[in-house]
C-alpha cells in the first residue's frame, strides 16, 4: 500500500464538469507534487509546492487550478477540461524539495482522468 | 529534447535473460535515481546513485553510475516475471525540478 493516498482512483469527466483530485499523505513531508502521465510516456511534473506555497508551476493551462490547504494536502481543481487532458495524475510527496538532496519522491497510485 | 534518453525504449525478453537498461543525459547530476512503475500504480524508488562510478546492489538489480555523473544503467541478472513494468531513471534539475527519463518497459515472458 502506497503511503500517498489519492482520490477518486477513476474519474470521467464532460468539458463543461467542474472536478477536484485529492492528494494526501501523513509522513510528514513538506513537499508535494503534481505530475501529468499519458500512456506509456514518463511521468511530466506540472507543480511543486514547499511548505505549502507554490514553487514551480511548469507553465500549466489555467484550466488546472492548484491548492495545498495544509501541510498534508494537495488538491488539483479541474474546469473545463479538454479530451487531450485525459491521462494518470500522479500525486507524490518528497521530505523537502529536491534541492541538491537526494530525497525520494513518495507516489500515490494515481486517478485515472477520462474527458469526454 | 530529453534531458535523460532511456534506451531502449522497449525491450521483451524471456525468464532467465539477463538484461542492461541505460539512462543517458549531456548534463551532470548531482544524483541520480531509479524508479518501476507497474501497470496501474505510481513509480516505487528502486535506488539512488550519488558517487560518480558507485555501483549500488538490489537482490538481481546492479545500478552503476557514470564517473562522470552523466549517465546510469541498470542490470537485471536472470530476470523473472515479477520484473514486468515501466523503469524510469530520474534526476534533479534547476535546483527544484524533477525531471525522469523517457522510460523502458520490459516484459518478462514466463
């Protein structure tokens, strides 16, 4: 079992839907991450925050809508969406950010995103 | 442009076969890491490489960094069914970005 729990595990969505992923995890870390899979390509990193302030938004569409209410979570708010948005949205949370450390990145197992 | 080009991209290979996926980058890193993915699941952290020429040891898997610190390559001995999945090396850059590699899915044939 992953110690980074995300929710819903499947979501199929309209264009027009307003949606939210959620992330959390109880290990005490301080950095959390959002990253972008499309079948069979690497995971793209899409945002990072530290201490629960956004540090790296990766020239993301407006349309994804980022929030950290505490420490221990991480939304990603969705407003319409488009069919080529579909992909695995992988939740993952790190001691600090990655600096010059050598810090794992802890994943959640993902929410499937299907836009009709 | 990949900052960090897996090769191969694919590879299927009967139970018992050794083997080599290697992660290649024109830049230098301070460490590198290993991560599988398997169907349906988020990457796990195999390993990480921090010395330049380090070779690191995980039951069947060898990981060697470059001296350079420029590239890495892993080494399945004797690969079983269970190795099934997506290996992604992966490295930090611009101080805050993580970034992985384009990725090597392997299939172990029973």
């Amino acid at each position: 079992d992953t110690e980074v729990t995300q929710t819903p595990k499947h979501l199929v969505m309209g264009m027009t839907n307003k949606k939210s992923l959620k992330c959390e995890q109880h290990m005490g870390h301080r950095a959390m991450y959002w990253y972008k899979q499309k079948a069979k390509k690497p995971p793209e990193l899409m945002f990072v925050y530290s201490y629960e302030k956004l540090s790296i938004n990766e020239s993301v569409p407006s349309r994804f809508s980022p929030e950290c209410p505490n420490s221990s979570l991480l939304n990603l708010h969705l407003h319409a969406l488009q069919p080529e948005d579909s992909a695995l949205y992988l939740c993952a949370s790190s001691q600090d950010v990655p600096g010059n450390s050598n810090q794992p990145q802890h994943f959640g197992d993902g929410t499937r995103l299907s836009i009709l | 442009t990949q900052l960090l080009e897996q090769s191969p991209q694919f590879l299927s290979i009967q139970e018992g076969e050794n083997l080599t996926v290697y992660c290649n980058s024109s830049s230098v890193f301070s460490s590198l890491q290993w991560y599988r993915q398997e169907p349906g699941e988020g990457p796990v952290l195999l390993v990480t490489v921090v010395t330049g020429g380090e070779v690191k040891k995980l039951k069947r898997l060898t990981f060697q960094f470059g001296d350079a610190r420029k590239d890495s390559s892993l080494h399945i001995t004797a690969a079983q069914p269970g190795d099934t999945g997506l290996y992604l090396c992966a490295a930090v850059y611009n101080f805050n970005k993580f970034y992985f590699g384009s990725g090597t899915k392997l299939n172990v044939k029973p």
